[in-house]
C-alpha cells in the first residue's frame, strides 16, 4: 500500500507542474513613466464651440427709408414784419440775481469820521485814505478863472481858500465805508450839523448839480453873486510884491576900519564906570 501511495504522490506533482502557466516579465520603458506624467498635468482641452448652439435672437424691425424735401429741411423764413420785445424769462436759480457784498456796517453807523481833511479844490476832501468828492454839486476846479464886468479873476483858488477856512482842520463825517480805498468816491458829508454841499452852493463857492438837491439853493447864490457868481474881489489895498525888510545892522567884523587906505583903531566904546 505504501508504494501505491508513493506513486500517486508523484502523478500529482508531475500534473501541477504541467498546469503551470508561464508568466513573462515585459522590459520596463523609462520614456513611458515621463509620458503619462505630462499627459496628466496637461491642461485639459476646451470642448468645441461648434457643438454649443447660440440662442435665438428676436428678428429686427425691418427699417423703411423716406425721401427728404431739401425745401423742408431749409432754414425757417424770418417773419416780414416789425419783432416784438417780449418779457425775458425768470432766472432759473437766485444765484443769477448776486450781486457783490455791501460793506458791513455797524448797527449804529452814522458815516466815517475823517480827521484832519485837506481840501485840493472846493469840494474835493482827502483824508485817512479817502479821496471823497461832495454829491450834488459840481466841483470848482483850482485852476478855473471867472470873468465878471469883463474882468478875469481866479476863482477856483478864491473857492478853494475858503473851503479851507471852513473846514479849519475840523472832522468831517462822510457817508462812506469804514475802509478806504483808492478810487474816488462820491458821498454827502457834513461837519457838527452843517451840511457841507449845502455850504458850498448857498455861499457860491460850488455850482448845484442838475436834479439835485441843492438846485434852489444855487439859484439864490447865483441871484445874490455870491462867490464865484460875484465880481473879482478888491485887491487895491494889498501889494503884489510885499517890500523887502530893511537890512539889519551888522556888528563890526574888525577892531581896525580903513580911513584913506590906512588901517587905523576903531572907535571902542567907553569902558563903563
């Protein structure tokens, strides 16, 4: 029983052995490995648009031309009749009415108070910065010259001189902003409770200008002459050229005079006692 046994053992061994499949090993290739890394990091390609349908569009409105009459499209024809002014419309905003900032005044602003004027003509005031010409009248000039009974006079010096005596340095208030400026300005002024337009035409040293306030008042200085509408004034007794002072005595320079080409003492006075 043993070598049966021992016979079988080797029938299957040899059986087993015959079944076996041979397994072969393929030659690795180092290019492949490189390839299929690149294959995986490569951007993957975009579909193609020629499978992706736009969407429909709505149809467009079909567009019908007309004709243009050149007449028609021509510049309208003015009207042959007289044009009529018509009001102007309302500003669209309050900013089109602005006009520039008055000077601000205090609450209690009667007029600028101006020290110590100078007057250049009759009528004309310089002080503190201002250069201020009286309203209502018209200004004498200096160098005007009036002619009365046929003779010619200066009266624009003669109203100026007695601008000046009543003006005498005295303050004058003036209807002008606190700051002065450059220009000429035009303003009413007046000293205590004299005003110094109304002055000027009542006494003839300035003319009352058209429309203003002074016009009757410069027709009774121009009725009465007074001022420049007067005669020349009376120089008879004033000389021209005021005499010259008589020299006055000189103290001798010498103790010694010339008597004859001859040097001699000059006479000394007593010593006194």
């Amino acid at each position: 029983m043993v070598p049966a046994m021992a016979a079988l053992v080797v029938a299957g061994g040899r059986t087993l052995k015959g079944s076996e499949s041979t397994v072969a090993v393929d030659q690795i290739d180092p290019s492949a490995d490189t390839t299929a890394e690149a294959d995986r990091n490569a951007t993957p390609e975009e579909p193609s648009t020629s499978a992706i349908r736009a969407p429909a569009q709505p149809p467009k409105p079909a567009v019908h031309s007309r004709a243009i009459d050149p007449d028609v499209v021509a510049p309208p024809e003015l009207p042959t009749g007289d044009l009529e002014r018509v009001e102007p419309r309302a500003p669209l905003s309050k900013l089109a009415l602005a006009v520039p900032p008055k000077p601000k005044m205090p609450d209690d602003w009667n007029g600028t108070k101006l020290f110590q004027p100078v007057a250049p003509a009759a009528g004309l005031i310089e002080a503190k910065g201002y250069s201020v010409a009286i309203s209502g009248i018209d200004v004498v000039r200096q160098d005007e010259t009036c002619t009365t009974d046929g003779k010619s006079w200066p009266c624009g010096i003669r109203a100026r001189t007695a601008f000046r005596a009543f003006l005498r340095g005295r303050a004058v208030v003036c209807t002008v902003p606190p700051e002065g400026g450059r220009d000429r300005v035009a303003a009413e002024c007046r000293i205590g409770k004299h005003d110094v337009g109304q002055w000027l035409v009542e006494n003839g040293w300035a003319r009352a200008a058209k429309d203003g306030p002074y016009v009757e008042a410069g027709d009774k200085a121009q009725s009465a002459k007074k001022g420049i509408f007067g005669s020349a004034p009376n120089l008879a007794g004033i000389s021209a050229v005021p005499a010259a002072p008589a020299p006055a005595p000189q103290a001798p320079g010498s103790i010694l005079e010339e008597d004859g080409g001859v040097l001699k003492p000059a006479d000394q006075p007593a010593p006194s006692e």
